[in-house]
C-alpha cells in the first residue's frame, strides 16, 4: 500500500489529536557571551562614527576641483567649436574669393588682343627680334630666381 494512503486512513480517538509537521514558534539561540573588545577596536570604532572635519573638507575641495575642470573643459570645447565654425567660414570666403579672382584673371586675358600689342611694340616703340648671336643663354643655380650683381659671362 502506498504510504500517501496510509496518512489518509489515520485516524485518532479522543480529545488530544497531535499535530503532524508543526514547527516551534521561536527558535531560541543561546547568549553570546560578551567579550571584552580590544581597546584599540573600541577607539577605531569610535572614530569611525565620529564626523569628521578634515575629511569632509578634503571631500569638498575635490568636489570644488574637479566641478572647476569640468566647467574649464566645457569652455574650451565650446571656444574650440566656435573656432572651427570660424574656420569653416573663412575657408568658404577664401574659394567665394578665389573663384572670383580666377575670373577677373579670365576677364582680362581676354580683353586684351594680342595681335594688337604686337603691332604697338613693332610699329610705335620700335621693337625688333634679336638677331643671331644677340640672345645669350645662362643658367643659374636657382632657375625660380635670379638677382643680377654683374654681367652674365660670356662662354
């Protein structure tokens, strides 16, 4: 038979049934014996719930600390995007001016006739083509630049 059957079938006379699985109401724990504590655990213990004014003055100076690099970090962010946003504008200023300048380069390039100076520097100033032998070829160390002191050497 199965034991589940056999706590159904149980049965008890009289006035005093006992109870199954009760628990007691308090669990009684011994005392602990009380121990003397080391003086020097009594005076850190002490301290320790004691307020201290040092300490919380140290805490609020590097709160007051960091809060400065924070507000000085913020600063500079914000002076280095301004500066950027500055740089973006100038950047745009200097094409808008480039870009004209191209322009106005184109414009006069082509207002001026070519055949026309020709003609001013031939017929009116009296300009002619060198002749052989007149043009004498030099080469410099620095052909970006040449400053002359003296006359060119002849080969």
């Amino acid at each position: 038979m199965d034991s589940r059957n056999e706590e159904k079938d149980y049965y008890i006379e009289g006035n005093t049934a006992r109870q199954l699985n009760t628990a007691p109401d308090t669990i009684e724990q011994p005392e602990r014996e009380k121990r003397q504590a080391n003086p020097n655990v009594r005076r850190n213990v002490k301290r320790a719930k004691t307020f201290d004014l040092r300490y919380t003055v140290a805490l609020l100076g590097a709160t007051l600390l960091l809060f400065g690099f924070c507000i000085s970090m913020l600063t500079a962010k914000a002076e280095v995007t301004e500066q950027r946003r500055q740089i973006a504008v100038l950047e745009s200023e200097l094409n808008a001016l480039k870009d004209n300048n191209d322009e106005m380069g184109k414009r006069l390039e082509s207002s001026v006739d070519l055949t026309k100076v020709y003609d001013v520097a031939v017929k009116e100033l009296g300009m002619v083509y060198p002749k052989n032998g007149q043009v004498v070829s030099y080469e410099a160390s620095n052909p970006d630049y040449v400053k002359q002191f003296k006359d060119v050497p002849e080969k």
